[in-house]
C-alpha cells in the first residue's frame, strides 16, 4: 500500500497539469502552456523529493 498520500496527490496534480498544457496548447494559448508546464514540472518536483 501507498505510504505517503502527498506523494500520489502531487503526481496526480502533475498528470492534471499535463492534461492542461495539451488543452492549451490545441487552443493556441502558448503563454498558459508554458505557465501549466512549469508549474507541471513543479509538482513532479515535489512528488519526488516529498517521498
């Protein structure tokens, strides 16, 4: 079982963020994917020293 639940909410957040960027990017709003896919990698960053 999952230990840390920080840890899945974060990555689910992160693969959220991801789903956004693409969303943005269909619609030709570069300046939203780049601010979702910084804060995308963010949480990956996160996920990963929180455990």
């Amino acid at each position: 079982m999952i230990d840390n639940w920080t840890t899945v909410a974060l990555a689910f957040l992160a693969l959220f963020l991801v789903g956004g960027v693409v969303s943005f990017l269909k619609q030709g709003l570069k300046k939203g994917a780049l601010l979702l896919g910084a804060l995308a990698a963010m949480a990956v960053t996160a996920a990963v020293l929180w455990r």
